[in-house]
C-alpha cells in the first residue's frame, strides 16, 4: 500500500488514472506516507459520468425491493469488515479508534436508513380532485448525482448522500477527500464484491479540476458538498449557474451555552467530547464556550481540570483520549490561530502547542488541548471556525447576552445549551438560529433518520443530508391527473 | 484489531469494552484447558454468548454523540491472566474458578459505575457482574 497511486473505480472497474499530479496520503500520528491520490483530469471524470449516465435508465427500472437488497449486502460487508474500516479511518485521518467506530456506526446507519427506500419513496394520490378526475404525485429518479466529500468524516459523510441516491434509482459518482481517500476505497472495494450492476456507483478521485469537470458536465443533475464556507458558496454559485441541484453544507462557528443551573458533573464531560473529540475537527464541535452568570469560575477551573489529563497520542492506541490533526497544513493552521487568540489578548490558560508525545510520533500532526480566557465576542478564535483542539470561553452575564453574541456570528451549524431549567431550553431551541440544537447535548449530531441540519452560512440550498430530505433531493416529483373516458 | 500502546487506563468506552471481551477470554481460556472440571464445563456456553454481546455492545454503542471520555479507571485490579498464573500454584482450580468470577464481577460492577451516562450498558454490566458473582457461588 505505501506509496501506491490509488485508482478509480468506474463502470464497475478499477481503473489506473492517467493524471501525473498526485497529492500524498499521511498517517498523521507518525508522519509517514500511506498513498498517493491521483489528480484525476477532465477526460476521466467525464468517463465516469458518461458511466453513471449510461447505467441510469436500467438501474432506474430496476424495482426499488431489488436495488435495496444491494444495499443490504453492503450493510452486511460494512458489519463483517467493521474492525478494519475503522482502522483505516483512524490510520489516514488520526482520530481515536473509538471516534472512527462511531463515524461507522452512523454510515451504517444511514444505508440501513436508504434501505427503507420502498417506504420513502411512495408517492400519494387522490381521488375526485373534480368528478371523475384523480391525482397522483409520483417521485422519480432525475440521473447522475455526485458528491464533493471532506476529510473529517471521511466515511460518514458520502454516506449521507450516495445510499439514498442509488435506492431511488438516479446513479452516484462519490469524490472523496483527495486527503483522506483510502476509507471510500475500502467501502469501494466492498461495493465491488456485492456486485452493483457496473456503473451504479463510481469513485473519481482529484482536486479543483474533478469537481469543475462534475459541476460543468451537462449530465450531472446535482451535487453534495461538505467542506469550507468559502468554497461551498463558490460551488454553490456555479451549480446555480449550471442548473444543478445542490446541497452545500459549509463551516461552523458552533457556541456552547452553560447556564448557571447546569449539572456540572455531567456537563464537563460533554465539553470535552463537543470542543476536543475528533481533534476539534468536527463540523458540530464546540466553537466558543459561553459561560453564563456565576457558573464561570466554577465551569472555568473544572474545564481546565480535565482537559489537563485528556491524553494526546496514537488513534490506534486505546489508552489515548486525542489524536492527531488530520494534516500538517491543518495543524500549522491552528497554530496560527492560537497565535492571533494571544496577540489579541486572550489569557491563553493551557497550552497545548509542543505538547508532549511519544518519541514515535515526534513527526505527528499534535497540538494538545488549549483553553483561552477572558475571550471577548470581537476576536478572532470567537469568530472563526478553528477545526482543532482549542476551547475559547467567553463570560457573559445572561441568556440573552449569550443568544446576541450567537447570533451576530454568521455561522449557523449547532448550538448547544446546558441547564436543568426547561423554559430556559425551551427558549433557546426556539430561539436561536443553528440547524442542530443540542440540549444538554454537547455534539448535535442527528442519527440519519433525521436531516443534518444547517443555517446561515453554515448551509446552502433547500434539503439536507441523511433520512427523508436525502429521498427528496434525490427525486423530483411528477403530478398526474387522470380522467377515463 | 491489532491495538497498539498498553492500556495503561480505561478511558474510552471502547476501551473498557474491548477490556471487558479480553478478560472474558482469559476466563473462557482457563475454563476450556481444565474442562474436566464439570462446573467450568457448564460455564462456556454463557461465555460464547457475553463475549458476542460486549463485541456487539462495543460496534452499537460507541456513538458520536456520547463518546465522553472516562476518568480513574485502571485496568490494573482486573487482570485475569496475571491472577491466574500467581494462584495456580497455590490454588486449587475450584478456587481459582471462584476468584476469576468474583474479579471479573467486581471490574463489571466498577465499569457500571464509570460508564453510568450510557444508561443502557450500564445495566447490562451490572446483570453480567450479578451473573459473574452468581456462577463464584455456583462453582464447588
């Protein structure tokens, strides 16, 4: 594996990329290579679109019963191989193995989810809408989705999308994250012994040029994106362009409310997992702790307290509560970050740069976790999405303080509240604007029956990811009426 | 799953699920090479069963949202091969049998308490620490 040029799958084939550019693949814990990502051209990707288009109208006929039931082997694949798929996770991006066996639970779940696909997709009709007359809606398939996916859920994430588009008939094409592509070529791997007819399912990888080829190609339908804001709205602007359906799901700025009634004891915990677990790198990680009334000297030091014994290290060793950043530029990235939070005068209270690890990893991605006080609304680590260890904590004097400071932020991913008063969480569920609401939830992270959900600049586009708006945006749906004679 | 680095504490709850399986094993391993003794022999069948539940309960509930980590737990008191190997000499096996089930009950019992955010498995720890103290009493 060390070195190898991955390859595309296309038209049910593993095929050799012609492309000369490539982008390395590092294990973050110890800084060694894995593989290479070929930078697939134009002429490539559009041969996996002419594949996928080609597949389309026999897959589409396909009886929705018999489309799932490859949906069920692949489930059973994704039990079987559960262990190792995890370990790739773990081995590419650096989270700890724990994190990646959830990331595989919840893409489990989500296929599981897409195999209800005879019940999600039922159209409903009427009749005598006038005398003799009757209506029906029908949702059909529309052809060729793809989408763009990121590095931090590498597995999760496609699987928000892809299940429920090939349940309901349209055919995928899946660019995974050019730096953490090897978990999609193990799911592809397993694809391939199911047995998908060929061209169902295609995986291209690449950069900049693979997704303009997507995006531009007159037979695409639409696109999923998860990754930056910036490069969502630019994407998104050009598949509005295109004509193309579109889902972007953007960065995030995620504020945690701890009210002054919060259950400490349980509410630390849930803290440390939203703000540190998978390194900070989560779309629905904490952004800024917001420490209301009097509860912030008592929430400050019990913070500090147990991030002081979190344990930094391997993914793949047990013992470790954080792992890597999952590349070198996303680590120097936090770092510049915590430079700008001590310039602006944020008390920096643990340090997590040079933390210490084991001689082994000393060419890992680490930065321990970092705690800043005395953050004010204005500065950068309170604006800006960090993606990395680091807990800002902002005291503010009440609830609707801490509602203005969320909401003059443009993000709008999740937002989270700690309190053991219902009127008050109820006010906050009500009012603040961010997709995921957690209540006494630290992580916001809806199981895919449910959308995963996205506001303001943290989303654009009608429909999300996972459960029924997924079986939306993947068909469109057709009125009849009809009248014998 | 080859794991690297000694579990020097349990600090997930995939690590103290995949410590859970590794002691069962250790027990299960001592019972299958002195099967001769009846009431080990009676044990196995349980033991097939738990160990398919924890790795069940290890890929069901290791979730995104509820990863919190875990503090002051330390595998040290519960190591079932070390106590083996320091008693089998001094020991008789029905003995031994004994002092394996009541460890492993006690280290479900701690787990229980560790864990008592996920309520689900928390329960299934204390029936299977319940079960371990039972089976202490049932071995003559």
């Amino acid at each position: 594996m060390k070195g190898e040029i991955l390859k595309n799958y296309v038209n049910g084939k593993w095929v050799e990329s012609e492309s000369e550019k490539t982008r390395d693949v590092i294990n973050p814990a110890i800084g060694e290579l894995l593989a290479k990502t070929p930078m697939s051209t134009s002429r490539e990707v559009n041969q996996a679109i002419e594949a996928a288009k080609e597949a389309f109208w026999k897959w589409r006929t396909t009886p929705a019963q018999s489309r799932i039931r490859y949906l069920f082997d692949f489930r059973d694949a994704l039990e079987e191989n559960f262990e190792e798929l995890a370990e790739i996770t773990t081995l590419e991006h650096g989270k700890i193995i724990d994190e990646s066996i959830g990331e595989y639970r919840r893409t489990i779940e989500n296929v599981e989810v897409a195999t209800s696909i005879p019940s999600l997709q039922l159209g409903y009709n009427f009749e005598d809408v006038a005398s003799g007359i009757d209506e029906m809606v029908i949702k059909q398939p529309l052809g060729v989705f793809f989408c763009v996916a990121p590095f931090n859920f590498p597995a999760m994430v496609p699987s928000w999308f892809w299940p429920y588009a090939i349940a309901t008939g349209n055919t995928y094409i899946v660019k995974p994250s050019d730096q953490c592509p090897l978990t999609m070529v193990k799911q592809f791997e397993l694809l391939d012994e199911i047995g998908l007819p060929k061209g169902v399912i295609n995986l291209v990888h690449g950069g900049a040029e693979a997704v303009n080829t997507l995006i531009e190609s007159p037979d695409t339908i639409g696109m999923s994106f998860v990754g930056s804001t910036k490069v969502g709205k630019l994407l998104y602007k050009k598949c509005g362009e295109a004509g193309k359906r579109v889902q972007v799901q953007g960065g995030a700025k995620n504020f945690i409310t701890v009210m002054p009634d919060a259950n400490l004891e349980r509410t630390v915990p849930n803290l440390i997992t939203s703000f540190l677990g998978n390194t900070g790198q989560r779309c629905l990680a904490g952004g800024v702790l917001l420490a209301v009334g009097d509860i912030y000297e008592s929430l400050k030091d019990a913070i500090l307290e147990s991030a002081k014994k979190i344990k930094v290290g391997d993914g793949l060793d047990e013992s470790v509560h954080l792992g890597p950043l999952a590349s070198e530029a996303g680590m120097k990235n936090v770092l510049r970050i915590i430079e700008t939070g001590i310039d602006e005068g944020a008390e920096l209270i643990l340090d997590g740069r040079n933390v210490e690890v084991e001689d082994k990893l000393s060419k890992g991605f680490f930065i321990g976790p970092t705690i800043f006080d005395k953050v004010t609304p204005e500065m950068t680590i309170a604006k800006d999405e960090i993606f990395g260890p680091v807990i800002p904590i902002i005291q503010v004097k009440n609830l609707n303080n801490a509602i203005d400071i969320i909401h003059a932020n443009p993000y709008g991913n999740a937002s989270s509240i700690f309190t053991s008063d219902g009127k008050t969480a109820r006010e906050y569920q009500y009012n603040v604007r961010a997709g995921n609401i957690g209540i006494n939830v630290g992580v916001a992270a809806p199981i895919a029956t449910f959308p995963f959900s996205g506001m303001k600049d943290s989303f654009k586009g009608d429909l999300h990811g996972q459960g029924k708006n997924a079986v939306d945006f993947f068909t469109e749906e057709k009125v009849v009426i009809t009248r014998w004679f | 799953m080859v794991l690297k680095g000694e579990l020097m504490s349990l600090v997930t709850l995939g690590a103290v699920l995949k410590f859970a399986v590794k002691i069962e094993d250790q027990a299960k391993e001592f019972y299958e090479n002195n099967i001769d003794c009846e009431d080990f022999k009676n044990l196995l069948p349980q033991y097939e069963k738990r160990i398919k539940k924890l790795i069940r309960v290890r890929r069901e509930n290791t979730t995104e949202m509820i990863l919190e980590p875990i503090k002051d737990f330390s595998p040290n008191l519960y190591q079932i091969a070390q106590q083996i190997e320091e008693n089998v000499k001094s020991f008789s096996l029905s003995i031994i049998g004994k002092k394996i089930e009541r460890t492993i009950g006690d280290f479900y019992s701690e787990a229980a308490k560790k864990i008592a955010f996920l309520s689900e498995v928390a329960t299934l720890f204390d029936d299977i620490s319940a079960d371990h103290y039972k089976n202490s009493d049932t071995i003559k």
